[in-house]
C-alpha cells in the first residue's frame, strides 16, 4: 500500500564514467532490466510521489523507464551551471512534507529497507551503516542519536578515523529543510560542485534534529564499476532463486542457474543446473534440464532439454523438447521433438513426432514463412519443411524428405529420396588396393 506523506527523488544524473561505457550508469542491467528499474519499482511501494533527476543521457532514459512506469516525474539537472548532488535537487518540487533522496546506482534496495525512514521523525534522517575496514569512506560522528557532522577521511583525525559509522548516501529531508538549505548551497570546493551534504552542517548550525537510520550495508550498495555490476547481479540473482525455491519450485545447483526479474513460475516446477531463463518467461508445471535456454516463452506441462534453447515468443504445451532442439516464435501442443532440429515460425498440433535432424526452412533471404503441421504427424528424420507449407493431420514423411508443396493432405505419405546407387568394388579401385 503506497504511503501519502512521502515523495522520493531519484538522482539519475550522473555519467558514471567508472563503468567505461557509452550507456548510461543507471541503464545497465541487472536480472534483466535497468538498475533504475528496480528503484522506482522498489520506490512506489512506499509514494506516490516518485520524481528521477536526469541529465546525462535523458532522452534514453525516460524512454527506457516509459516502458515500464506510466506515472513517473521527470526532473533535468542543469549539470552544467549546477552540477552535484546539491545542483539535482535544486529543480525538484516535491508534493509531500517528507522527502526521501536516493541514488539512482542502489539496484539492490528494497521497500522494507525503506520503510525505516517512514517510521522516524526527524528534520533530517541520515542512512548509515558500520564496516569493520571503514577505509576510503567518510565517517559519520554520532553522539547521542544525533549526527554532529562528516568527515572525510582525508581530513580525519585519529580519533575521527576510528570510527567505523560510514555515510550510506541515502536521506529523508523535511520540505522545510529543503527549502530553507537549498539556496545557500555553494560550490566553492575543490571539486565546484553542489553537494546534498553541506546541509547537514548548515542544519547542525542551527540545531535541527538528524538523526541516524543504521541500515544494511547489501541494500544500499553503490554500482559503480562494471565489478560492482556483477557482484549486484550475483546478490540479485540469489533473491530471485530464493525467493521461487520458497515457492515451491526445485532447483539443481541454484548458483549455476541464471533467472531474470521478469520470469513467473507456477505450479511444481524443476530447474536443473546451468539454465538460463529470460525476459518475460512464463514455466508452468514444467521442467527444465540442464544447459536449456529459455527466451520469453511460455512451457506449460512439458519438459525442455538438457541443452535445447527455446528462443523469443515459444509457446511449448504438452510437449516434449529433447536435446539440442531449437524452437522459435512457434506454438507446440502436445508434440514430441527428440533431439537435434530447428523448428522456427511453426505452428505444430498434438500427437506429432518431429524427427532428428527436422528443419523448418522459414527465411528465404528477405522473408519469414509459417510452417503448419497438423495432428498425429509422423515426420521422419533429416526432413526439410520449406515454408510456406501446411500438412495436414494424419501424415507420414518418410525420412530424408524435403517438402515443397504448399499444402499436404491428410492420410498421404511425402517421399523425396535419390534412389541410391551402388559402384562395385569402387574403394578398391579409388585406393589401389584390395
């Protein structure tokens, strides 16, 4: 259930020039979708009141977002003029009198993380969390539930640099704050740049109250390298495989098995090791054996693998998919496919046995054709199907066939063979001996 007395800004702004890429920090995927995704998703379930701060590459992410939100506020960054974390809220008009700031880069928090700063009351609540080697971070002094100030570990003292209460980046403001510290921001640091931070101390100054939030240190950890990448996406995908195990569904080497976000299981379902399943996949009452790929598809009833791969748009019911068979953009109701063949834009119905080695031949170089297969079909092994082509129920195709008609009536037998010849004695002749 949303919350009404909190607004959340996203600041999304930044370059993120340690990712050593063209592509927008907070546009990196993670299980399958954007970094910032997970944050407004995780962000709505609190307000609703979600504004994202953009600059560097805005259009792309405002179209990317577009494509799973609808009621997202979008605020651009005069990065130019007033860059830092200070300059991304200087546009902001948030609608509620608590105003909780997050960092674009934070894929792994979730909404029961942030409830936390729901349930405090305070002009300022600041996250922290405690490292056994604070090295490189700055340190927060706290004295009595109140945080005195941040120090930089450059500018520590000894006793400072004891300390291991380190700046989690996250805060709630009051409005009131906001509006009052904003303006007094100034750039005059090394760096010219506006920072978030300096309210703390402006706010000290005038004794307002700030107040720590201990937080943990897995849900509020910064992607901000292409190693930080892949440490979120491991931590990310053991959410994800706990989260179907509790469920019901049963997995082989869960480690080895990789699931995006988007994936729905139902039903009693078994996962084997080294399994990929992607996009918008849906596995019902289903198994997957080991070394199987699945691209948005549907497997209802049915057995995939090992090693086959069911590319975008299948729809597998009732079916049996041996190894190294590869379905794509096709519709498979109770079918067997064995092992080792292509079936690609096909529509194939119940009680047909696709043979090794079938293929359907659907491109011709400019075009994509359909390849139509009715009920109780027998097609043989090494069989071309050259689309368009229709076979009606209740047809045999004797192996080694290439079909070219357009359509096959039901109760036929299609052979296409070279009658095979034999050359007495040829091996001999060919090595000169016998």
């Amino acid at each position: 259930m949303k919350q009404e007395n909190i607004s959340v800004v996203i600041l999304a702004a930044g370059k993120g020039s340690r990712m050593k890429s063209s592509k927008a920090k907070v546009l990196h995927t993670i299980s399958g979708k954007p970094m910032l995704y997970y944050i407004i998703k995780e962000s709505r379930k609190i307000s609703d009141d979600v504004t994202v701060v953009i600059a560097h590459q805005k259009e792309a992410v405002i179209e990317s977002m577009q494509n799973y939100f609808e009621d997202i506020n979008f605020v651009e960054q005069d990065a130019k003029n007033y860059p830092g974390t200070g300059g991304a809220m200087m546009q902001v008009e948030p609608k509620h009198d608590k105003v909780l700031v997050l960092n674009g880069d934070m894929p792994l928090i979730t909404s029961d993380a942030l409830k936390g700063f729901l349930e405090l009351e305070a002009d300022i609540i600041m996250s922290v969390f405690d490292l056994e080697n604070p090295d490189g971070y700055g340190r927060v002094i706290i004295r009595n539930n109140h945080v005195e100030y941040i120090v930089e570990q450059k500018d520590a003292d000894d006793a400072e640099l004891n300390v291991t209460t380190v700046n989690a980046g996250v805060y709630a403001f009051s409005k009131v704050i906001l509006e009052q510290y904003i303006p007094d921001l100034s750039n005059d640091n090394a760096q010219q740049e506006y920072y978030l931070t300096d309210i703390i101390a402006m706010a000290n100054e005038d004794e307002s109250s700030i107040v720590p939030l201990l937080v943990d240190e897995e849900q509020f950890k910064g992607v901000n390298s292409k190693k930080d990448l892949a440490d979120a996406e491991e931590i990310m995908q053991n959410r994800i495989h706990t989260k179907w195990m509790n469920a019901g569904v049963s997995m082989q080497l869960p480690s080895t098995i990789y699931i995006e976000e988007g994936v729905v299981f139902e039903g009693e379902c078994i996962v084997e090791n080294g399994c990929r399943i992607t996009g918008e996949s849906k596995i019902i009452n289903s198994h997957i054996k080991a070394g199987s790929v699945v691209e948005e598809s549907v497997v209802k009833n049915s057995d995939c693998g090992p090693m086959a791969h069911l590319r975008p748009l299948s729809n597998i019911e009732n079916t049996h998919i041996g190894n190294f068979v590869e379905v794509k953009k096709s519709t498979l109701k109770g079918v067997k496919a064995g092992h080792l063949s292509y079936l690609g834009d096909a529509q194939i119905d119940e009680g047909t046995n696709i043979g090794a080695g079938t293929i359907t031949c659907n491109y011709d170089g400019k075009n994509k054709y359909q390849t139509r297969i009715g009920k109780n079909v027998f097609i043989g092994s090494d069989s071309q199907l050259v689309a368009p082509v229709t076979i009606e129920d209740d047809v045999m195709i004797a192996a080694g066939t290439t079909v070219t008609s357009g359509e096959i009536k039901s109760g036929n037998l299609v052979l296409s063979r070279t009658k095979m010849r034999l050359v007495k004695d040829f091996y001999y002749k060919f090595f000169g001996k016998k």
